[in-house]
C-alpha cells in the first residue's frame, strides 16, 4: 500500500494542471543545476518564482516528466575541410573529422526513447536534409555510417538558420534541440548578427560541437594560447543564446581514450538536460510586445535556464 501510494504521489508531481487560464498561456522549457553543474530532478511548482514585466505569475501548469519524447535536428558540416586529416577505417580511408561527427551523431541515438525522433541534415555551400524527422533509428543509424562524402565552402551560419526553422517547422515534440557538428570557419560572408538574430527568435537549443585541425581566428592571424579566438567563440555565443552548450576537440586527439571520454559526457548532458526539463506554464499578460520573463529557483543553491517554449491563446468560449 505505501508503494502504491508513493507511485501516485511521484505521477502527481510529474504533471500538475491547475486552475485553466483565462487569457493566452506562455509554457517554458527551464533546467536546474546546483553548483557543480549536475541537473537537479524532482522539484515541484513552489520551488520556482516566475515573473513576468516584474509581477510574479502563477503556475498554471507543470510537467518534469522526465519520459516525454524529444526532437533532435543534427546538422553535420560536409565542407571541403572536414576531410583533413585522413584515418583508416578498415581499407578505405575516411576523413578523421567527419568520421567524429558521425560518430558523435550516433551516440546521440543510443540516448533514443520510443517516441524520440531524429532529423539528419548536411551542409557545405547548400543545405541538404538527408532524413526527414523519423523515430527509426536504424535508419538513422544507416545512413550516418553512408555519410563520407565531403566538397564544397562552409557556409555553416545560413545553415544553422535553416536547419532551426525545419526544427520549429516539422518537430512534434516540445522538448527539442538541434546539433551542430563542424570545423567551423564559415566562408560565406555572411553576418553573424543576422545568425544570432535567428537563433534568438527561434528559441530552440543549440549545441555546437566544434572540431579544430589548425588554429581557428581570422585568416592570417595565429590564435592566441589560452584564448577563445573568433569561430569558437561563435560557437559559444549559439549555445549561450539558445541556452545550450559548447564544446571543441583537436582532431588530432579524437582517437585518445580521454576524448571519446569527453564526447560521449557532452552527448549525454544532452539527453540529461533535454529529459530533466520543466515544463512551466503560467497566464500571460495580454497585449503585444516582448515581455521580460524571469525564472529563479526558491533555493539560492540553484543556478536556472530556461527558454520560451511556446504561446498558446485562451481556447474560444461556447
């Protein structure tokens, strides 16, 4: 009996649905971390304030169920550069950096839920989707190991754009992400400020995950040690405004031991942090315009993220 009893509270805890909104309810995505940057599970509706133009709001609905399906985009870079250095796979050469995205790409799957579904998207001077959103994951799984053609310019900031409004356009899911896999240095001239722009407006997590065969920065200059340099740190700066993360490898450390190590920890914190997301919604205000929304966690130990995960209208009145 207590078992049963504690099964129903934990359900309860999961999704709670209050008194419905009279007006347009806003829902967002918000992850918990203490200070050592591991997630925290099991919070409930009074451990967060949320505010919205500076008047707290209350909770309408709250859902931290940590099985509800996710819609992951990955974005693999094809450009010319992505086939230095060579490796051997076996008797056919492959190059060493599009082997690691690959790679990174199917460890995401093994993270795979029945209901979860994958987007494959490839990129060099044009952008391709090779696999519309599909939850097979050996179709996936198939085509990433079929994935070793390489040519082409790095037009990678119109591609990122372009792969968040298929997200946004095609995802079923509410929890939703996209990956970007690159050697970065884009060489289509094109604005940043219109990239961050996009990535802003999309509300969609992005996680970049850079590979460096030579040091990156403006051509002509040697970046400095110790210091982010331009294309990194336009890595940093799409996970930062999208509330994900970032991380960059030497390709002449990804067959080391310590960096698969590292890889497969980056592609996990991605699944941890997509399932152990809180759903929070509350009634907005009325009236069009930006809101400034503010979440916080009641405890002070807490450190919170969160992102507009969407704006539903009051259903019509019969």
């Amino acid at each position: 009996m207590k078992a049963l009893v504690l099964m129903l509270a934990t359900a309860a805890t999961l999704s709670q649905t209050f008194a419905a909104p009279q007006g347009p309810s806003q829902t967002l995505a918000v992850s918990v971390t203490n200070a050592e940057g591991l997630y925290i599970p099991n919070l409930k509706p009074e451990d967060f304030v949320v505010e919205e133009d500076g008047v707290r709001q209350e909770v309408t609905k709250f859902n931290a169920d940590p099985d509800l399906p996710i819609s992951v985009g990955i974005l693999i870079d094809t450009s010319t550069s992505m086939r230095l250095p060579v490796t051997m796979q076996g008797r056919e050469k492959v190059p060493a950096a599009l082997l690691a995205a690959d790679g990174a790409a199917r460890v995401v799957l093994k993270l795979t839920k029945p209901d979860d579904e994958y987007l494959i998207m490839t990129f060099n001077d044009k952008f391709s989707v090779k696999q519309s959103f599909t939850s097979d994951e050996k179709k996936v799984a198939d085509l990433l190991y079929k994935n070793n053609t390489v040519g082409g310019a790095t037009h990678l900031y119109s591609a990122v754009r372009e792969a968040l409004k298929e997200i946004k356009k095609k995802a079923k899911n509410s929890r939703r992400a996209l990956i970007v896999l690159t050697d970065v240095h884009d060489t289509s001239g094109d604005k940043v400020e219109d990239l961050q722009a996009t990535i802003r407006e999309m509300e969609i997590p992005v996680y970049t995950f850079g590979m460096r065969w030579d040091p990156w920065g403006v051509p002509g200059e040697d970046a400095e040690p110790g210091k982010s340099n331009y294309e990194e740190a336009v890595l940093r700066m799409m996970a930062v405004e999208s509330a994900g993360h970032s991380m960059v490898v030497d390709i002449p450390d990804l067959l080391s031991d310590y960096m698969v190590n590292r890889m497969i920890s980056f592609v996990q914190l991605l699944g941890v942090e997509l399932r152990g997301q809180y759903l929070i919604s509350y009634a907005t205000s009325a009236g069009s315009g930006a809101k400034a929304i503010r979440v916080r966690a009641t405890s002070p130990n807490y450190q919170v993220r969160f992102r507009r995960e969407s704006t539903e209208k009051a259903a019509a009145k019969k």
